[in-house]
C-alpha cells in the first residue's frame, strides 16, 4: 500500500471525507471537484484507489499534486468495505463524511451545513436528504419503500421512530464514536452499507435531520445484478440477515419487516431473470432458505454461531443442486422446491410431440400409453404447482418438445 499527501498544518481537520475509487476514470473528476471546492476549508480527503485498471489512479494523483489536503492511497484491490476501513483508521476529522467516486455533492454548502447543524445541536450523527442524478437531473421522489430517504424539517429523530437502512452517505459521523463503538463495514461485497447504517443508528440512537439535499447518487450506469459473481449474491445475502438479526434484538419491527420485503422482492425479480437464462440460482436457493428459516436462526441467542450454522447449512445443500441444475427441467424442479411453502397456482402440460411419462419429484405429470386412443392430439393433466410468477418454459429431449404453460390458480 502506498500513501502519498501531507496532513494539514499541526492542525486536525473539521471533517474527513473518504473515498474509495475503483475504475471510474469517467466519473472521478466531477466528485473530486465537488468535494475540494466545498466551502468548509479544513477538510482532509482520503483517497483509496483500490486496485484500479483504468485512469483512475493516475487522475486522483493529478488532483492530489495541486490539493495538499488530499491523502491519496494506492492499494491492491480487496473491496470497498476494507477500503473504507482503512481510510477511517486513518483519518483524523471531527466528522467523518462517506462519498463513493461516481457521485458527487449537492452543493458547495453541503459539509459546511452538515458540520454546523451537528455541533449546533451536539448530534453524533447528522445527516439530510438523498438524491438519485441521471442525465442531468437530481431526483428527489421516491417510492413509498424508500420512505426514508428524505425529511420535511429540521430537528432530531429518534431511530427506534425511523427505521430506515438505506442511503447512508448523506450523514456525516462523529468519528470517534465510530471508532469507540468499533463500527466499520463489515468486508462484505454487497449490502455492506445497511449493516454498517443500521448497526450505527442502533448505536447512536438518534440523529439530526435536515429537510436539504446533502448527497447526489448516480444511476444508470452500475452493473446489472445479472452480472454479479455468487460471492455478490451469497454477501447480499448474509448482509440481508444482519440486519434481520440486529431488527429483532433490538425489537425494531417496522425495519425487520422493510428487510423481509426486500428480500422477496429481490427473489422474485431474480426468479423472473432465471427464467429467462441469466441470474444465479445459487442465490435464489439461498434467499429462499432465509426467508423460510431465519425466524430459527434469529431466535438463537448466539448470533455468530447461529449465521455460521446457518450458512454452513445452506451452502452444504447448494453443493448438492450444483449438481442438478444442468437444464430448464431441473431449473423448474428447483422452483417447485422453493416456492412450494408460500405460494400456490396450477399448471397444465400440453404434449406436442408423444412423450409416454414426464415426471418432477417422482410426481407424474403427464402419462399416455401407445394403445391408448386420444382423439385431441395430446394428453393434459392439471397438477399442483408452487410459484409466485407466471411461466413458461420449454423444455427439450432428443428433438421431442413439451410446452409448459403455468397458469394462476
């Protein structure tokens, strides 16, 4: 690890501002100007370029060489999360302010009203509104399962009456608190930023609302979910159960039943995508194993031992399907499998070509025999069927076809 900057004087900073970089020579510039140009001087900016291919490095060296209150750090890549941590350890602000480098600051003002109102109102957090930007245009109307994302006024929440997770960079943190409370991103490759939020807020207990905008995030441009690695999925996965586990200890009921209501969204949008040849089925077996069992695993008292018997068990079950999921049959068994405890509807199988038995589970759900007369061309047999979306797929043996329609019951 290389670090390159000098400290500001003999004097510590008012806020530090972290910034992980990783590839986005496209989007660097815009949120480094928009940090140095910020009207609140005594900033220091730590910079972790972790591991970057493109130009990122060598334009983050650009701006540290003409803003000595830039520490740039040049790293091999191990992740945001750590990213993060490592800056944090380094800093020496009040106030701590996270910033990924695709985004950028509302406004010149932004830390000057972040710092005033938190030391005005002796607040270890303190933090405004969000704002998604695309194509030039800052977007602050949200839907209602993002209820958190903006205030109406200023003044003081009590986060027992919030219960929020999600955009976590618009505050600003009392540095030392997060230090004494040994709160840092766990080294997660997804959904580390609610556990870091929420355990953070449970910490803290209340923060400083202000009815501006005090973070920009960009959208349009991330890579699709499709796209994830399993390490993605099984990490969103174990962050979802954090906070789970961290909802239901401390009896924050209206955020345990937020966290479950993303979980089934992100299932079913994720059901709908392997249906169509993308997404990974791995995560979908082990989402689908979290919403069904984490009512056991939460209950125990032991919160790591009850996540590792947790995981070991799902992951010993996942080595199991690998060996199964080698075709559109077997993807269907596996969602009969998984989706047979919430959600019911029917499906009918039309033969368009002679099968003589088509089985899932040893259910037969087709059966014609040669010297059985069928005077409409093919058999149709209703059988039960477990899922929460309509589907179709069709499935292929030695050039003989089946279509297979799933119909709401």
């Amino acid at each position: 690890m290389c670090i390159k900057g000098a400290k500001m004087n003999n004097h510590n900073p008012l806020v530090s501002v972290i910034i992980p970089i990783y590839n986005v020579e496209k989007y660097l510039r815009e949120c480094l100007d928009s940090v140095i140009n910020q009207t609140l001087r005594e900033i220091e900016i730590i910079c972790v370029n972790d591991g970057s291919t493109d130009k990122s490095g060598s334009i983050l060296e650009s701006f540290a060489q003409s803003d000595k209150r830039i520490v740039a750090i040049h790293k091999a890549n191990a992740g945001v999360a750590k990213a993060r941590n490592e800056a944090l350890n380094l800093a020496r602000g009040k106030f701590v302010y996270f910033i990924d480098s695709d985004d950028f600051c509302p406004s010149h003002d932004t830390l000057f009203t972040l710092y005033t109102n938190a030391v005005a109102n002796q607040a270890l957090i303190c933090g405004g509104c969000f704002s998604d930007y695309k194509n030039g245009v800052i977007n602050t109307d949200f839907p209602s399962i993002l209820y958190g994302y903006t205030f109406t006024h200023n003044g003081f929440v009590e986060y027992k009456d919030y219960q929020f997770d999600f955009g976590w960079t618009r505050f600003i943190y009392d540095r030392k608190f997060l230090i004494d409370s040994h709160i840092f991103h766990p080294h997660y490759t997804r959904y580390e930023d609610p556990v870091f939020f929420v355990k953070v807020m449970i910490a803290a207990q209340r923060f400083y609302a202000l009815s501006e905008v005090t973070y920009c995030y960009r959208i349009g441009h991330q890579k699709s979910f499709l796209a994830w690695s399993e390490t993605h999925w099984s990490d969103q996965n174990k962050g979802l159960l954090d906070v789970l586990y961290f909802a239901r200890a401390h009896k924050l009921d209206k955020l345990y039943n937020l966290t479950l209501s993303r979980a089934r969204i992100i299932a079913t949008n994720l059901t709908e995508s392997i249906c169509e040849g993308k997404g990974s089925i791995e995560s979908l077996c082990m989402l689908n194993m979290i919403l069904s069992a984490n009512e056991i695993a939460l209950q125990n008292r032991d919160m790591s031992h009850a996540l590792n018997l947790e995981f070991e068990r799902i992951h010993q079950r996942l080595s199991y399907l690998n060996h199964l999921l080698i075709s559109p049959l077997q993807l269907f068994i596996l969602i009969l499998k998984f989706y047979k405890q919430k959600f019911k509807s029917y499906f009918r199988v039309r033969l368009f070509k002679e099968y003589s038995v088509i089985k899932l589970f040893g259910i037969t759900l087709y059966e014609r025999f040669a010297q059985r007369a069928d005077s409409s061309g093919g058999g149709v047999y209703n059988v039960a069927f477990y899922a929460p979306f309509l589907l179709s797929l069709i499935l292929k043996r030695e050039q003989q076809f089946a279509f297979i329609v799933v119909r709401a019951a």
